[in-house]
C-alpha cells in the first residue's frame, strides 16, 4: 500500500510559491505531463508521477545549487520542504535521484523515469521554440536527435543525461523522443508551444 500523495493543486500551489520565472514553470509542466505518459506505459499512477514531475524543480530558483552540494540547496532542500508537506518517500527519492551529485540511486521506474525526461523536455522546448510556428505539434524525434547533436544548441541541456535516462528506462532513444513530445503535445497551450496549431 503506497503512501497518499498530496493532489496535484497542493503540488502547483509550492510551485506559485517558490517559482516566479515562467519558462521554469513551464519546464515543470512539461516534465509533469511525460511523467504522466510514462506512468501510463508502466501501469502506474499517472497523478503520483504527474505530482513528482510537476514539484521536482520547485525549489530551483530559490536554492539553485551551482556547487552540486548532495545535502543542501537544489534539490536537497526542496525534499526537506516537501517531506514538511507530506510528501512520499518515493517521490521525495526520485527527486534526489534526478540530481546525479545527490548521490541517491535511482531505483524505482518513476526515479529513472524522472531523471529520464527531464533534460529532455528542455532539448523538445528549445527544438520547438527554432520552429518558424513556435509548435510543438511541427517537432519530430528526428529533429530533436539533429538539435541533439549541434553542441551550440540549447547549451544547458547535459545531451549524456538525455542519452543515459534512455538507457537506464530500457527504451530506444527514438521511442523515448516521442513519448516526451506526445506528451507536451497534450499541454501545448500550457507549455506556451501550441503555435499556430492550436
């Protein structure tokens, strides 16, 4: 028996709360929907992973951890705020898990699934956003792999965390691509990439 989770609006009240920037916001969302897709792939919870994607980062801007440190700032502290909140072990690992220095293995499908999608959500936002229609609905995986490879592109995402979150989900990196895109189709508007398809 798992553990209850806080809804998703008790989740999006701590991102208001801490998060100011949109595009950090935005990111969140992103994340919270592939969390969602691939919840349902694995005959999971989709509102459990939904609420894991969507808090994973709601600390960032207030403690942003450009030492790496494991037990402090981004992401330690934000586990530390949300276990005051009631929040599950299982998501509050998962998180730690998403940061490499933290040190925290990645046991469980939604920790491996975290850290999967979450770089690459960056690489499938940056593609769309080069696009003439700013839509997510117009990119590819095969133009996401192409951005992938161009170094000078979307310089902040770690393109072998892309690589090794694929890997360690045991699926193709192709199939992963399109999973993450699927899902943000689904939240374009939110995500501000619903473009001229909307």
């Amino acid at each position: 028996m798992q553990t209850p989770c806080p809804s998703r609006a008790e989740a999006l009240a701590l991102v208001h709360e801490f998060t100011g920037s949109d595009s950090l916001r935005k990111h969140m969302l992103a994340v919270e929907a592939a969390m969602r897709a691939y919840a349902t792939h694995f005959n999971d919870d989709p509102d459990r992973w939904g609420v894991c994607g969507l808090v994973h980062d709601f600390d960032y801007e207030r403690f942003p951890n450009a030492s790496h440190a494991p037990d402090a700032e981004h992401p330690a502290e934000g586990v530390r705020i949300l276990r005051a909140h009631g929040f599950p072990d299982d998501i509050c690992e998962a998180i730690l898990g998403h940061a490499t220095y933290c040190g925290v293995p990645r046991r469980s499908p939604m920790a491996r699934t975290l850290f999967a999608v979450d770089e690459l959500t960056g690489l499938v936002t940056a593609t769309a956003l080069v696009r003439p229609s700013r839509s997510v609905h117009e990119v590819e995986a095969a133009a996401v792999r192409k951005k992938m490879k161009d170094k000078a592109f979307a310089r902040g995402v770690n393109r072998e965390d892309v690589l090794l979150g694929a890997s360690e989900l045991g699926v193709e990196l192709d199939t992963h691509i399109t999973v993450v895109i699927g899902a943000m189709r689904g939240v374009a508007d939110s995500l501000g990439l619903a473009g001229a398809a909307a």
